[in-house]
C-alpha cells in the first residue's frame, strides 16, 4: 500500500543517514511477518546506499512466556520456525523487525534470543505498528534488562506507526506514521507475503469489526 510503502521508505532513509556504520547494520526479522518487512527495508536501503544489508530471521517462541495460548486449559502447539543469522552479531548494530508491538514481550524475547547469538554493539527495534507505548512499560522493561547486561552501547527504539497513547516519556528514534486510535481498538497489520495484502486495519476489541482501514 502507498501509505505502508512510505512509512517504510522514510524508516530506511532515516536509517541510513543516522547510522555511523551502515556497513555493520543486520536486519533481523522475527516469525512471521517481521521477516518481510526486514527483506522490505533491506531492498529499500540497497537501493539508496548501494550496500546490501544482511538479513536473518529470528524464531523467539522458546522464550515467550505466553508461549503457549490456553485455551479452555489447553495449550496449543507451536509451530518450529527456524532462526537463521547469517554473519556474526558481535559488535555490529541489529534492527530487531516485527510488525506490532502489542505487550513487548516478543521484543523481551527476541531480545534474549539475540544475546545468545552474539554480543551486538547496539540493539535497535523498528516495528510497524506501535501500540505497547500507550504505557511504554513493557519497552522501558526491555531497556532495563539490556543495561543490566551491559553490552550494548546505545538503546533506539524504531517504530513504523507510532499508536500514542503514551503515559510515560518514552520517545522512539525513528517514526514513519503517527495512528491515533482509541484505547478499545486492537491494531492488525496484513502483509502481501503472508496475507496476499498490505493494509493495517484497526478493530474495536469489543466487537471485532473492523473500524477504519489504512492502506
């Protein structure tokens, strides 16, 4: 859609005019639709640098605590999705892609993921949809851990819509959209590669009926 293809345009030209070392830049996509928009953003930064990012794709199931939804007291099996890296992590810069921030715990997990692979200089979070800064508990959670650790030298957050509703001041680095939407509605985002269209439709919780579409 015009109005995702921009977003993502402006966060590949935002990345590439403040990264020091685009070379040592990684994009790494977590299952399923944060894949895409990591392969996306990477043919958009080839295009303006000439430099070809690497891309891998990151599998967090193994360190969600909400793995595994219930369901009437039944756990539903999780679908093994493999996590592939392609270049060694330590001292370069990860842009961890997912598509919508919703409780932060995906970003907590991928987080954990990554710090097993290697030890990057920096962490960065570029999502689609933003909705956890409503609170911006979950992504100062986050922040927390990765400074009690120690390793990374600078924390940006990267949001390709940003949702609002913030309570505390937490400002991410990179915004492509602002959405405003109301505190009842659940934000869905639909990709080409896994849905056969690019729109990003909100719901109202209640109901379940989509409310507005942005395409």
């Amino acid at each position: 859609s015009g109005a995702m293809a921009r977003a993502l345009s402006r966060i590949a030209h935002e990345l590439i005019e403040r990264s020091t070392a685009l070379e040592d830049v990684v994009l790494v996509g977590i299952h399923t639709r944060g894949l895409p928009l990591a392969e996306r953003l990477q043919g958009l930064v080839g295009e303006r640098s000439g430099l070809e990012l690497p891309v891998g794709a990151l599998d967090i199931t193994l360190h969600r605590d909400d793995a595994s939804i219930r369901n009437g007291g039944e756990a539903r099996p999780q679908v093994a999705r493999a996590t592939e890296v392609p270049v060694p992590l330590d001292g370069r810069t990860v842009v961890l892609v997912d598509d919508v921030l919703s409780t932060g715990r995906t970003i907590r997990a991928a987080i954990d993921t990554l710090l097993e692979l290697g030890r990057p200089e920096r962490i960065q979070v570029a999502v689609l949809v933003d909705r956890v800064l409503s609170t911006g508990r979950t992504i100062r959670a986050a922040i927390d851990t990765l400074l009690e650790l120690g390793r990374p030298e600078r924390i940006q957050v990267a949001v390709l819509v940003d949702r609002g509703h913030r309570e505390l001041p937490i400002r991410p680095d990179y915004v492509g959209k602002n959405l405003p939407t109301a505190r009842d509605e659940r934000v869905q985002v639909q990709l080409v590669e896994v849905d056969g269209v690019d729109r990003v439709v909100l719901q109202r919780e209640a109901r379940g009926e989509p409310k507005a579409e942005h395409a």
